[in-house]
C-alpha cells in the first residue's frame, strides 16, 4: 500500500479492494458518548472539508485534503486530493445501494453492493475498539466547544502504521455531535495520524446527482463483496 493509501485508510478513507464490515459500537459506552450519537441521529444531512496529515516510515509528514457529502440513510460523495493536487486521487459514490470507488491515476473502478453503514463524522467511534471508550473532558479549539474522549483503535486502524499506535483521540462538537478532530497516538501520546473535519455545514440541501457516478467509458469495473455483518449494528447513529 503506498503511502497516500496507508495514510488515509487509517480513518476509512479509502478502501482497499477487500473491504471489511463497518465497526460496531457495543456497550458500554460513556454517557458523554450516548448524548453525542443522539445528537449526530438528528441531523440530516451535512457537507465538510477535512485535512488528513500523517508521518511515513521516515518520520516526514504527508498530507491529504478533501470533501465529504453525507444524506440520509447511506449516501455519501468523497473526493480525496494530494496536498497541492487539483484532481482527487480518489472518488467515492455511494447511493445507499451501491458504492463506487474510482482511482483516476490507477485507471481502477471498485463497485460493491449493499454497503454497511459507512465511517464519517457522524459515526465519531466507529473505529474504537468496543469497552474502551473514555471521556476525557471538555477541549475549546477556536472558541469552539468540544468533547474529548479516547480509546483503544480496532486492529485494522494500526495497519501499516510506521509505529506502534496506543491511543485513539476523538473532539466532538458539543452542539451537533459531528467529529471534529480523529487521532491515532504512540506511546507518548504523540499524534501519528490526524484529521480535522473544517467548514462543517449541517442539514444543508445537496443535489441529487452528489451521489450518481457513471464510470469513464473503458474502464473495468470489479466488483467487490461486503460480508455480512456478525450481527445487526447497534446505536449507529445515522
């Protein structure tokens, strides 16, 4: 995997061609935690720019940027982009039927069907190993109120990681209950890998042809299967 891959899949940016089921969120869970998924349940829809920045096996920073669209029930567009690229590295269209992932620079397109529920802001501890979660306290970052909790990231997110990841640090809006910030930490609590969701727009109104994508003509298309979840997703939020 290289490193533009490696780095973003850590926080279910993108998906290699086996994919996985999504995380389920099981008790117990703190308070602060339950409040946040209620508050994410009652949105309908929001859009977000994030930056995704990460250290290769040499100790030098990469970083990503990118757009996320998400509308109830399962519909989501995510562009990704190279730092100083002006055409995304990776799309994604998902219409809560079938997903689409196209890498314009490999010429590759992915279809999957009947995708589970998917990562995003929304879903803050979807990557957090179940029991784990703490609540941490209460964080102002730009005069923004946010929720701090950690915990112990599932094994896929250590994947590929150049050390060994600890911690994973999540900030929550006190408001909306969308993530605002995602963390994978080392042993000293330093960051290995960081998102930060920006210009955080909810309940917006998007246009239906967000999540329709036709593939470029002479491309092959390969389709990839989900499997089936060990049991139904408990308190997913959206």
């Amino acid at each position: 995997m290289n490193k533009l891959r490696a780095g973003a899949a850590a926080f279910g940016l993108l998906l290699p061609a086996v994919l996985t089921a999504a995380a389920q969120e099981e008790p117990p869970i703190p308070k602060e935690a339950q409040e946040v998924i209620q508050k994410a349940a009652a949105l309908g829809s929001y859009r977000t720019k994030f930056l995704l920045e990460a250290k290769d096996e040499e100790g030098q920073t990469f970083r990503l940027k990118g757009t996320l669209i998400f509308q109830k029930p399962q519909q989501r567009r995510l562009e990704i982009y190279q730092a100083d690229a002006d055409q995304p590295s990776q799309v994604l269209v998902a219409d809560g039927t079938v997903e689409w992932q196209y890498y314009p620079q490999d010429g590759v397109v992915y279809r999957a069907l009947n995708p589970p529920p998917p990562p995003g802001p929304h879903r803050p501890f979807a990557e957090v190993q179940p029991g784990t979660l703490r609540f941490i306290g209460l964080v102002e970052e730009k005069g923004e109120r946010r929720l701090r909790f950690e915990g112990e990231p599932l094994p896929s997110m250590k994947e590929g990681a150049p050390v060994s990841i600890r911690k994973m640090g999540i900030e929550v809006g006190e408001q909306d209950g969308l993530a605002r910030k995602l963390e994978l930490l080392d042993g000293e609590g330093k960051p290995v890998l960081s998102q930060n969701f920006i210009e955080i727009q909810i309940n917006v109104a998007v246009e239906k042809n967000q999540f329709l994508f036709i593939p470029p003509k002479g491309l092959a298309i390969l389709d990839i299967p989900y499997p089936e979840p060990a049991e139904p997703p408990q308190r997913e939020g959206f």
